[in-house]
C-alpha cells in the first residue's frame, strides 16, 4: 500500500531528535509523499521547544518542493478533561493528541477512557496518538465509536511494534475495531531523524494481516487526504 503523507514528524526542536524541517521535507519529496506534519512535543515534556515554537509555525511556507507542510504538534493530554498542554493548537494544521509518562501518569482504564473521550470531542485536536501502549489501556471500543462520532482519527504509529514494547498487539486490536465501526485512521512513521518519513512497513503489514479497509485510511489515497483535510489544491 503506498502513503501519500506523513503527518507524526519530529524535528530538531524536539531535542532528541536530529533532523531540521528542511531535510525532513527534502527527504519526503525523495520518497513521493505529497505531505508532512511539523509535530514537535507539546511544551508539557522535558525535551519540547518553547510554546513560541508552535505559534511561529505561521512563518513557514504551506509548500515546498512539492510538498505540503503542515503545521502541527503531539500535544500532552494534561487531564481527565482532555485538556492539553499546546495553547496555540487552534492556530495550528494538525493536532496530535497523545499520553506521555511524564506528563499523564499511566492509570486503570477507568481513568484513561475519560480522558481519552474528551479528547474526542475537544474540537482543537485532530487524531489520538500512539493509543496501544501497554500501560494506558482502555475501553477501545468505546473510544473508537466516539472517534466514528466526532471525525477524530487514530493514529497506526509505525514506531510502536519497536518503541512500545506490548503495544503491538493492542494496536491490532483497536484496528480490527476501527474496520467494525467504519473509523478512519492515520499511518504516521513517528520519525526521529529525516531518514526515518515515510517508514510504514510495520503499520502496513498490519494493515494486511488484518485486511484493513483501504478506504478508512486517511493517507493511504491523496484525493481522500485532501477531501479530509479540506485542501482544495
């Protein structure tokens, strides 16, 4: 299956990772995808740029060398409330939710079902990431239906079979709920350096493995990515 976006990038304002925006977008281009996603971590983490980062993100251009930039972040979910921690976030493209050690605790799913519910209906956040780890688990079901619900997609993040000892197996199991409900989802690499885009072999096979609907994947078809996104170009 081949992707035409990219949208969970981190770059060098993320200090551990190790690739500036324009080899990111050079390397994409390399690679044939038609879009990328700047999404540095919220501020909330040890290793994330300053908040000005994410509201300066107007400076940059909408396309380069072919390729759409998104501006974006993986913001923190910050509570039950599914508040995060990106203030700017509606002045941004794209939105990453996600639950990080250290800024959301892992809990019981009586806990992590709330918070991630409410990040389903807070309108600044566009998909929930990585949700298969091992110590957040939750009422996938339920949250998957209120993604149906809300237009929110979930996130098959590529470097979770290898970053997220566990979470593999969670992952496929949200997948095989997202193919029930008729949920859309996202295939992201969750690069750390340039090399890295477009990286999807985990997430792909997968996605065979389980005979996962071509068409409830949002970049997986680039006149279904534009329709998603409301790009008219």
């Amino acid at each position: 299956m081949k992707f035409c976006a990219d949208m969970h990038i981190h770059t060098i304002a993320s200090t551990h990772a190790y690739s500036t925006i324009g080899e990111i977008v050079a390397h994409a281009a390399n690679m044939g995808l038609k879009a990328v996603a700047v999404t540095d971590h919220g501020p909330a983490m040890p290793d994330a740029p300053h908040i000005w980062h994410f509201g300066n993100q107007r400076v940059l251009p909408k396309e380069y060398n072919g390729v759409r930039i998104f501006s974006g972040a993986e913001a923190n979910i910050v509570d039950t409330d599914g508040n995060i921690d990106v203030t700017v976030a509606a002045k941004l493209d794209y939105v990453i939710a996600a639950m990080h050690h250290d800024v959301f605790k892992p809990a019981s799913p009586s806990v992590i079902t709330p918070a991630w519910l409410a990040a389903c209906d807070n309108p600044d956040i566009d998909c929930l990431g990585h949700t298969g780890q091992a110590d957040y688990v939750f009422d996938y079901e339920e949250v998957v239906k209120r993604c149906r619900e809300t237009n929110t997609l979930i996130e098959l993040n590529n470097a979770s079979k290898r970053v997220r000892p566990g979470s593999w197996k969670n992952c496929a199991e949200i997948l095989k709920l997202c193919k029930k409900h008729e949920t859309r989802i996202i295939v992201s690499s969750d690069a750390h350096i340039h090399w890295a885009v477009g990286e999807f072999s985990a997430a792909s096979e997968l996605i065979e493995e389980l005979n996962f609907p071509e068409e409830l994947i949002v970049n997986a078809d680039w006149d279904r990515f534009k329709e998603y996104f409301g790009i008219e170009k």
